[in-house]
C-alpha cells in the first residue's frame, strides 16, 4: 500500500530505536534512494531525484549517523541499515518498493533483497561492492589510513549544509571508515539467491571494478549489467564527480526508469 503522507515531505520516523530521516517526493511507483558512504540524500542524488520523482514516489533516506539521522552510538553494519530501511518502509505502509543503492548504499539493497526480499519489487546497484576483491587495493589503504582532513570537501560541506553539528561529522566519518575496515565478503551463495530483477551500474573508471559488477551480473540470475563512461557516480552526478566534464546522468536516469518499467 502506497502512504498518503503528501508530498513533498521531510520528516524522521522511529526506526529500530533510531530517528532516521527521509523525504517523499513525488507519485507512483515507490523507488527507495540509498546513498553512498560519508554522504546525504543531497551530495549522492541531488542531480536526479528530481527527475525520478516526475514518474516514481521516491523515498530518499539518510542512513544511520549519516545527515539528519541519529547515531546508535555502536559499530554500523550494513545488515543493519538493511533492516532500517525495511523497517521505515514498514512504518510508511509501503509493502514493495524498488531499491536504488549507491557505492555503500548499494551493499545495503544487496543486504535488504537478502534479507527482506518480500518488500524488493527491482533492485538497482549502482558503483556497489559484495567483497573486498571488488575495489584496488589503494582504495583499501586510503580508508585505513584517511583522516576526515582527507574526506572529500564536498561531502564534509554537504553534511554541513544539513547538521551543523561538528562532533556528528566526525561520527560519520569514524564511523564509515570503521565499517569499511572490518568489511566481511557477502557470500556468492547469498548474491546468487537474490530473486529480485537486478540492474548493476558501474563506471569504467569506477572505485568498483567493471570485473567486479561482471562478477554480480553472473551470479545474479536475469540481471542487467550496464558500464558507463566515466568514475564513481559520474552517471548520476554524485557531488565529488561535478566539474569533471560532460555528465551522462540525465541520459542514465532515463536507462534506469526504462528498467523499472519494464
């Protein structure tokens, strides 16, 4: 069942003992927006929520201690926000929706279609890893080594613009590398079982290797594979890729609601 909730709506719901934050733009189908790591609704879809919400209902979340949701105070997991997600939905009425995750965001609808395939009508996995294989070596040191003066300005003013709070920040930031420094592989057996018609996004130039996504679309019975000009989130215009030349999002975005119809 769709929510009657008007739109547009920004607002926080309580979510697994967390206030966690989403917006509700537009009408139709339900389309669920994940964003990437270190990140906010803003800085990873700010470039095309507008344009999915002319055909879809759009639910843009902000994942634990990210933006405007809270901070459990312990280590995040992407099973975690996998079930917050689910939980939300739940809270909204909404029994099905397709998933759209990016980078970080797309491990968790990887985590959601495994552990509530139920709600999952398509799933889209956009620049999104399943094991540590999947990105070069040098990203892992980055993470390991990275302070939040190496985060990318760009994303630190983008949470800015939405929590001013310094000490919330740094509790991303902390928080995300952590995370990512105790990443676990998610089994081929489990990608393997996901039954949701899946399109994978990467760039050829992607923190994700194009094997990497090949890799996903073999084990993903039925799925959709399409590599695309350019890095991490240049096809949708993720806020670290503007200035990087011609951008192809307005184009993907049409490729990406072509798959939702079909």
């Amino acid at each position: 069942m769709k929510t009657e909730i008007p739109t547009p709506f920004k607002g926080c719901s309580p979510v697994n003992g967390l206030k966690m934050y989403y917006e509700i733009h537009g009408e139709g189908k339900p389309l669920v927006l994940i964003h990437g790591g270190g990140s906010t609704i803003e800085t990873t879809f700010g470039r095309v929520l507008d344009e999915l919400a002319k055909n879809y209902q759009v639910i843009a979340v902000e994942l634990e201690a990210h933006g405007r949701t809270g901070d459990r105070g312990v280590p995040l997991s992407f099973e975690q926000d996998a079930d917050d997600v689910a939980g939300l939905l739940k809270n909204l009425n909404i029994q099905k929706a397709d998933i759209f995750g990016f980078s970080n965001g797309g491990t968790t609808g990887f985590q959601i279609a495994i552990r509530h395939p139920e709600i999952v009508n398509k799933l889209i996995v956009a620049s999104a890893i399943f094991k540590k294989g999947g990105a070069p070596e040098v990203i892992w040191d980055f993470i390991r080594n990275g302070s939040l003066d190496s985060m990318p300005q760009q994303l630190k003013d983008g949470f800015k613009e939405v929590n001013q709070n310094a000490q919330a920040l740094h509790t991303m930031f902390t928080r995300d590398q952590e995370r990512m420094n105790t990443f676990k592989d998610i089994s081929e057996h489990l990608i393997a079982g996901i039954k949701a018609k899946t399109l994978i996004l990467v760039g050829d130039n992607d923190v994700t290797k194009p094997e990497h996504a090949l890799e996903m679309h073999r084990l993903i019975a039925g799925s959709e594979l399409m590599i695309i000009p350019g890095g991490h989130g240049d096809y949708i215009g993720e806020i670290t890729t503007l200035g990087n030349g011609p951008t192809a999002y307005s184009h993907v975005t049409g490729l990406i609601e072509r798959f939702l119809t079909d």
